[in-house]
C-alpha cells in the first residue's frame, strides 16, 4: 500500500494535502468546516472525484464534531445538515461522487430521526467515516479486477506484462488510498503483469505530470511521461516498441448507458485506442454511477477559469537543474487577452469503452454498445 495520502483523518481532525503545490513540495492544509471544504475542493487543492466526496462529507463531520449544531429539535439538525451538505455539492459540479455521497449521508441522518440531535449528528459522522473507509476496499478490488480482466482479455501474463497509458490522477491523491485506474496499474505491477506505464500530462492542469508521475517514481513503477500530443504516436510503437496494450481511466460520472465523463482528453484517447486496436478501460467505483441521467448528453461539463490555459504555476529551477524549495512562480503562456474555452471534462461515448471495472467486477459491453449496471447497482442501494 501506498504511504501518499490526500487526505487524513481521525475523528474532529482533517488534513487535505494541497496538490496545487506538489509536486514541489508536501503541505496539508487543516479543514475544520464546511467553507474550509468547500474552498479545498472548489480551489482544486484536493481534486478526483472519490476524494472530492470524501473531502465535502468528513469536512462537515468535523465541523459537527466541534461546533454542533443550533438546532432546536432533530427535524430541525436534520434540516441544518441537508442545507450544509447542498452548499458542499456547489462546489464542483461534474463529479457524481459527492451527490452519491450527499444522498446516502442524507438517507443515514433520516435513520436517526426519531432520537436527538446529537443521535442525528453521531450518525452523520459514522457515516462520512464509512465513506472514508469504503474507499479504499473499493479501490483494491478495482485494482485486482482490472488486472484479472487484462490478464483474461489482453495477454498480460508474468512472461507476456503489459504497457499501459493512464490519463490524468486516479491514484492515492484522488482518493482516500491505492486508486482506482492507476489502482488497476499497482495491481498489474505487484503481480508481475505491468511491463511499462505511460502517463499523459494532463493539459491544462497537468495532473499526469504534477501528481500520476509523481505517484508513478514514488512507487517506482516503470513509467514514462508523455504530452497528450503524443499518444497517437506512442500506439504506433505498439507493433515494436512501445505495445501500449490498454488505456486504462477513472471516471467522474458513469451514466446509464455506460456514457463516461471524465478529465477532458479523455475521449480523444478512446477514439485512438480504437483506431490502434487498444483497449480502453474504465475504472469506476459504483460511488461515481449515476444511474439518473440516460447518456452523457445529460452530464453537466464544468468550465474553468482562462488562467488555466494562460498561466502556469510551478518552482523555480536553478542552474544546475535542481529546483528552488519553497519558490513558486506563476508564468504567463499566451498572450492574457486571448479568448479561452477550457472544460474540465469530456464524455467518452459507451461505444468506444471496452469494460468498466467497478469494486464488483468488470462489467462488460452488452451488443447494442451499452452497460448494463442495473445488477450490481441493486447491490448496492
Ligand atoms: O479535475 P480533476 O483533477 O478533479 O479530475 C479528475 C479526473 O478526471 C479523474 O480521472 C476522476 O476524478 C477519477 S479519480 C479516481
């Protein structure tokens, strides 16, 4: 198991790696309430969709663990708390995670209705800790199915591993441990399967290169760094070089037709991984299923500030190549007038996705090019 942790916690306390600054340097910012939260989430010092719920959800707990609540009856906490939890969801609005997370925090307090408000706000905690704790089981049997699935469908075996791609951070910083899509990847590597992983930057806010890479050396799994311009060349190596077998993703909204949103670049990756015969595959928690919407035409894209194109933030490098510790600079990349569309995410059309491996298997593809998620998601409601 990996030792980077995003977030950490014990009860009344919060701390949330700000990976704004990785991967430059290591600093966790104390969340003692819901604005602190909302701010960390909104501002992307924590950022993955499974994290983003956790954040909003034990964000709260503590805040209720100190402050209480002024509420003058259990109907009127149960109020207070479903008003904190709807400002909370504001804060990022694509990632389904944190809704799931609000409806089952919100359907747990309702348990409770008929005892006292400290009844109400005792069960509010324990749950936003079992979301905590969830996690992580989940993201261990992801990353064990996904491997079982390549090893059935894409020749991974110990004399025959295989190089995957990844695409933005789905690792220990975007969830509460281990991760999903890259959780696959420490799978692959720990039983021998995983010849190289390739991780893209990420543009614009260049989470593969800032946060995957850096989880990528930190746990020394052979890796590489590419742009996201490079991908269609990287899978032209694959009859020689490269053999790039699988993309593999998260997700931070599976629809029910299997229809993915996820960090934008995402679909381009998909569409060249069919062109070159790659499998692409999603790995997905059942926390970021939306079984509401019917397709991605439904899925809200958050669209983020110009800056994210215009500037970059990073250390300062000296001369000798190594970096300034504790300098941060923020440097303009084209001209600051220049008109900007900048979406933080894109949706990968169901069709072009071969599996969407969850913590209850991989689901595979029916033949009119759709998911079937109605099985496991009976489980899980
Ligand atoms: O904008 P971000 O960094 O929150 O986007 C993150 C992603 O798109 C991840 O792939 C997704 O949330 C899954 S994290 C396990």
């Amino acid at each position: 198991m990996s030792s980077l942790q995003a977030i950490k916690y014990s009860r009344g306390k919060l701390e949330v790696l700000d990976q704004l600054r990785l991967p430059h340097s290591f600093h966790y910012d104390v969340v003692s309430n819901r604005s602190e939260a909302f701010d960390s989430i909104a501002s992307m010092r924590v950022r993955g969709a499974p994290a983003i719920a956790i954040v909003a959800s034990l964000g709260l707990a503590v805040e209720l663990h100190h402050q209480g609540l002024a509420a003058d009856s259990s109907s009127e906490a149960i109020t207070q708390i479903d008003q904190a939890l709807d400002y909370l969801k504001g804060s990022r609005p694509t990632a389904v995670d944190l809704s799931n997370a609000i409806t089952q925090l919100k359907s747990r307090i309702r348990e409770s209705s008929e005892g006292t408000k400290e009844d109400i706000i005792s069960a509010f905690i324990d749950e936003a800790e079992k979301i905590f704790a969830q996690d992580l089981t989940t993201n261990v049997a992801i990353g064990d199915s996904g491997a079982d699935w390549l090893r059935r469908n894409a020749g991974a075996t110990a004399e025959t591993p295989v190089s995957v791609l990844t695409h933005c951070n789905t690792g220990s910083l975007a969830t509460s441990g281990h991760g999903t899509a890259l959780g696959i990847i420490r799978s692959l590597h720990s039983r021998g399967l995983l010849k190289h992983a390739y991780c893209t930057e990420t543009r614009p806010y260049n989470q593969g290169s800032r946060l995957t890479a850096f989880e990528l050396v930190f746990e020394k799994i052979p890796s590489t760094l590419i742009t996201d311009s490079m991908a269609a060349a990287l899978f032209r190596l694959q009859k020689d070089k490269a053999n790039v077998a699988a993309v593999v993703v998260g997700a931070d909204r599976v629809v029910r037709n299997g229809d993915t949103a996820n960090k934008i670049g995402t679909y381009q990756l998909a569409v060249l991984a069919k062109a070159h015969g790659i499998k692409f595959i999603v790995a997905a928690p059942t926390t970021s299923i939306d079984l509401v919407t019917p397709d991605g035409s439904g899925i809200a894209i958050e669209e983020r500030k110009k800056e994210e194109l215009t500037q970059v933030t990073g250390a300062i490098v000296k001369e000798d190549g190594t970096i300034e510790q504790g300098s941060k600079a923020r440097v303009a990349t084209a001209d600051q007038r220049v008109d900007v569309w900048n979406p933080a995410f894109d949706v990968t059309p169901a069709e072009f996705i071969d599996t969407i491996v969850t913590e209850k298997g991989a689901v595979e593809k029916s033949a009119d090019n759709t998911f079937d998620f109605s099985q496991i998601m009976a489980e899980r409601w």
